[in-house]
C-alpha cells in the first residue's frame, strides 16, 4: 500500500528565518507506521489500494473497499469481525494485515460545564523512546457539539500567550491520526449510527461541528489536514458538513487561499491585534506575514460571503489590546471582509505574563464592535478547571507540576483570569 501522507512526516514548508529574527520550528520526529497498519483515515482509493496488496481481486476492490468504508466511518466499528457484510474469508485476511486502531485515549476528565479532554497517545519514530501526545476537547452545547481537534504534536508557532506555543514541535500528524480523533470522539460518546453511549444518545448526533483549533497550525500541515478533513465531510461517511468545520490559522498567508480552493471549510484567523508592532510580539508570524498580507488573503477568500462569513479570533488582554482604539482601528482593518469577530476572554496558564481584560471592558469592546455591524460573541471559556480552554492544551509529556498547578489555582482565585 503506497500512502505517502500516512508514512511520511517532511515540513509543509522550508523553515525560514525573517528579517526580524522569527524562525518557525520544524519538527524533530516523524511519523513512522507500524508493521500492522490501520485503515482509518483512508479514503476510498486508497481502501481499494490496501485490499489490493492482500490479495482482493481489482474487480472487486471498489465494492469491497465501499464495504469497509461503512463500517468505518458510518457504524464505526472497531473489529473486522463486526463487518457482518464482509465474507469471513476476507474478514480473516483484513484482520491478519490491518487493523481498525485510533489513536490510544490515556486520560480523560471532565469539566464541571460537562467538556470533556482526551489525551491520545500516538506512535513514536524510535522505538523504546516515550510516545507522542495530543490532546483533543469536546465541547456539548444547547443543539450542537463542538470537537476541537488537533493538528500536530506541539506547534512551529511560539504564540506568546498560547500555551501549546511553550512547547516543542515534535512532528505532524497524519490524517489517520486527525479523524481518528473524531472516532475516538464518537467512540466514547456513543455518537454511532445504532449505538448508545455515555450521553445516552441513541444515535443522534453529538459531534456536530469541528473546529481544527486544538494543538498546532493546521496550515504548516497543510496536506494531511486537508485530506482528513475532505473525508470527514463525505456525506456517506463521517458526514461533517463542510460548513460545520472551520479551520483556523494564525495567518500562514500561502495556504490561505489554497484550504479554500482544496477543503472548502470554514475559516478562522487568530487576529489578536490590529498593529504590526503588538501583532509581531503576540504571533510572531506577523514577522513573516503582517497584518497587510494576510487580510489580503482573507479579502481573497474562496468561498468568503455574508453567509460564509471568516471569523475573527481576538484574545483580550488586560492593558495589551483592550481599549477603545483597538475597538475602532479593528473596525477599519476588517473593511469589506465578511467577518464576524469572536472576543475570547484570555485563558491563564502558568508562567504567562498576561491578564484578562476586566468583564466590562470586555463588555464595552464587543459593544462597539456590535454597533459597527460586526457580530462580536464574546467566547464562553469552557473547560478551564482541566485546561481544556482555548490556548491551553499542551501534551501530558509536558504536564503541569505541582508548584505549577498551584500557581494556576492561585490565578483563577485571584480572577487574573476571569471573564
């Protein structure tokens, strides 16, 4: 079976080095599959491919692989003897040289407000090395369910008040590691066509929407993010609407246009501020794409209407971002872009140097922007109490220590944190 996206780990772009001293990190492990591969993440083309290397005649190979495509990502199944519309013979054969294997949930906790956190474990490139970990987040609101996925194992960006920015960039993920997320997510929900699970459900469905906003850029992996992505909204698959999954960025102005043309998602970009000088300090990528570029490329969008509005991500920072000036010079910037913007009250973490802004200047923000035209939800913070919050996942591989925790604690009693 010949998948290079599955089996191979190379950069998505040449590292660069900007004039202002930003170096984008590169990951220092690759994905290398195992002796027994799984078959999640594999489109159809490449399911006949498989089932060709076993020996499944090319006559049948588009059946067959339809077959097992069901089973997969409609019922889920998780064993080939599940496959009860599959020979026995070939059942054998699948299970002698495959497997139906997510990515391996280690923790799981749930927050107070009901979200949940899985940490996953994945496959190391050297054997007897500790594995690699992701984090992914389930988000259950009134009429839908929000899975934040993860893209890579840390991120090349070093976002200055984003968590997962603190840690290494360790490698891509594949796209059998993306959507394994997602069936991991509706394994342990229930969330399967026939199945109950925790929530009770009776198949309904509980992961409505998708957001490619967990560790890592999704544009510096552009290709396996794509291909995932393109096979969760198979309508006779996992059946994702394109339209209930948004892709953010923190503006790698390149790929912009082209996750318009090859996925047709959703987009969202991680503004944060409206002067190349502040923007340079809190997303150092500014150095490289500034804030000119990359509205550019969202004015360029495909697809970018008022019904596919782009949403603007903006993290309040107490005495960084917050005033009024901010409000209207935002207000200019985003000028003939369909744009929503969401103000996401900053989340803490320790060892950072940033504070929420206070509720009512949050509340005075969103305000303005309001009467200017723009819709401006301000993000409810999920899932704080087991860092499941926005800008902080970070790998169990680099989990809080105690004196850490503390000092956490110490914040949110204190309100630094707090919308």
């Amino acid at each position: 079976m010949t998948d290079p996206s599955q089996t191979a780990d190379p950069p998505q772009m040449a590292p660069h080095r900007a004039s202002a001293g930003f170096v984008e990190k590169t990951p220092l492990e690759r994905y290398v599959p195992p002796a027994k591969p799984s078959l999640v993440g594999l489109s159809r083309v490449q399911l006949a491919e498989a089932l060709g290397t076993v020996g499944v005649p090319a006559a049948q190979g588009k059946m067959r692989a339809q077959q097992i495509w069901h089973w997969l990502y409609v019922r889920g199944a998780t064993r080939f003897d599940e496959m009860s519309s599959v020979s026995k013979e070939l059942r054998a054969v699948l299970d002698r040289h495959f497997t139906l294997a997510r990515p391996e949930v280690v923790a799981e906790q749930v927050s107070v407000d009901g979200t949940r956190k899985w940490l996953l474990r994945l496959p190391g490139e050297h054997a007897g090395e500790p594995p690699h970990e992701v984090e992914c987040v389930y988000i259950p609101e009134a009429g839908r369910g929000t899975l934040c996925v993860s893209s890579q194992v840390g991120c090349t960006l070093t976002c200055s008040f984003c968590h997962t920015g603190t840690q290494r960039l360790v490698r891509n993920l594949t796209p059998g590691e993306i959507v394994g997320q997602i069936m991991v997510a509706r394994d342990r929900l229930g969330d399967w066509l026939g199945t109950r699970g925790a929530e009770g459900g009776t198949g309904d469905r509980l992961v409505s929407n998708i957001v490619m906003m967990g560790m890592g850029e999704p544009l510096y992996n552009f290709e396996a993010v794509r291909d995932a992505l393109l096979l969760v909204a198979d309508g006779e698959g996992i059946a994702i609407s394109k339209r209930r999954i948004t892709l953010s960025t923190s503006g790698v102005v390149p790929n912009i246009a082209r996750a318009g043309a090859e996925i047709g998602c959703m987009l969202a970009v991680s503004l944060h501020a409206v002067r190349d000088d502040l923007r340079n300090d809190l997303v150092p990528l500014n150095r490289k794409y500034p804030i000119k570029e990359l509205l550019d490329a969202c004015r360029s969008y495909p697809g970018a209407s008022n019904a596919r509005r782009i949403t603007f991500e903006y993290v309040m920072l107490k005495g960084v971002n917050d005033s009024l000036a901010d409000a209207k010079a935002l207000i200019r910037l985003l000028k003939g872009i369909p744009a929503k913007i969401n103000l996401i009250p900053f989340n803490p973490w320790p060892g950072t140097n940033y504070q929420c802004s206070d509720w009512a200047t949050i509340e005075k923000f969103a305000d303005f922007v309001n009467q200017a035209g723009y819709a401006s939800p301000v993000r409810t913070p999920r899932g704080r109490d087991i860092l499941a919050a926005c800008g902080q996942l970070k790998s169990e591989s680099e989990r809080l220590k105690k004196h850490e925790r503390l000092a956490l604690e110490a914040m949110m009693i204190a309100g630094h944190g707090e919308a």
